[in-house]
C-alpha cells in the first residue's frame, strides 16, 4: 500500500458532485441536439438550395414569368428565375402595355379572387412584353391568392405568365389549312353530286 496515496477529503459535498454530473449530462445532450438540428437544417437548406435551382431551369426554359400583385398598394412586383424582384408595377404602367378589352379581363379575375368569389383564375390576354414600342404578345396567366391577413382575406396574388404567342400562331396557321382543306374537299363533293352523266 505505500505505492497509494491516502486518500483526503476534499472539503466539497458530495450533491455539488452530483450537480455537476447532471449540468454536464443536460451540457452533452444539449450540444449533441444542436448537432443534429445544424445537421438537419443544413441539409434542409441544400435540399431548398436544389429545388430552387430545379424550378429556376423550369421557369427559364419554359419562359414563365413570375409576379405577385399586391391588393393594398394596387403594384404588381415581377420576380425573376431566383425569386428576387427586379421590377415594379403600378396599375396605370401596366395599363398601358396591355389591350383595354384584356385589361378589363385582368382586372376582374383579380376582382374575384380579392373578394373570394374565386381561389384560380385563368385569363388569356394581349399585351407588350416590357417596353411600350414592342409588339404585343399572348400571355396566359394562371392566378391565385397568395397570402391573406388575419382576418382571411387576401392580400396578394401570385401570378404565373407565359407568352403563347407562337402556340396561338400555329394554332391559327393549322385552322387556316383545315378550313382551305375543307373548302377543297366541299367543293370536289359539290362537283361529283352535280355532275351528271347524261347531260
């Protein structure tokens, strides 16, 4: 036993020991659940992260455009492939791009929605892109209420608008050979029904 040293009271009870067993146990736990919360929020974040820049790809080569209109301050804020807003709106500006008739159009989806007649609303209309001397385009625009106040009316509305011009093109251009086929073929069975051997 000479190789021991004697063991000496150290003056502290024995439940401060006891205590800090205890804080360091909760210490532990409580950094081992922020590990795993850091852990799962970062993986979250990149999961977040690579959707975006999924639906970023979609909007850019389907060529739809995001805005948001805001029923309080009657501006339409557009959003770019990121989700960042890069321009803004007032109700007049946008007037002016778009044909009165469809204006008119737009105004009443948007008057449904606000009111609740209506959660979606799909309005086809003629406008110009941005600049007032460019041409103008079909958009068809698929809207619904994207946020609503205490009381559960809303307060935006989000819009998705995708130009359909060249669809619409086509669409006309195909009707334009039916009818030419149609009229073609009536009058080929308009010539065989009056068409008589005897005379």
């Amino acid at each position: 036993k000479w190789f021991y040293p004697e063991r000496t009271d150290s003056g502290i009870p024995s439940w401060v020991w006891k205590v800090a067993g205890v804080l360091l146990f909760v210490t532990l736990a409580f950094f081992t659940y922020y590990l795993i919360y850091r852990f799962r929020e970062k993986k979250m974040t990149k999961d977040l992260r690579k959707t975006n820049n999924r639906l970023a790809l979609l909007l850019r080569t389907s060529k739809v455009k995001i805005w948001i209109y805001h029923l309080t301050s009657r501006t339409t804020t557009v959003l770019d492939e990121n989700g960042n807003s890069y321009m803004n709106y007032l109700g007049y500006e946008y007037a002016e791009r778009t044909n009165p008739e469809d204006f008119a159009k737009l105004k009443e989806a948007i008057k449904r929605l606000s009111t609740g007649q209506s959660e979606k609303e799909i309005v086809e209309i003629l406008a110009k892109e941005r600049a007032l001397n460019d041409e103008i385009r079909n958009f068809l625009m698929i809207m619904a209420i994207l946020r609503r106040n205490k009381d559960g009316k809303p307060t935006e509305i989000l819009a998705t608008c995708c130009d359909i011009t060249e669809e619409r093109r086509q669409q006309k251009e195909a009707e334009e050979t039916m009818l030419r086929y149609q009229s073609i073929f009536n009058s080929a069975m308009t010539d065989m029904v009056y068409f008589d051997k005897n005379d």
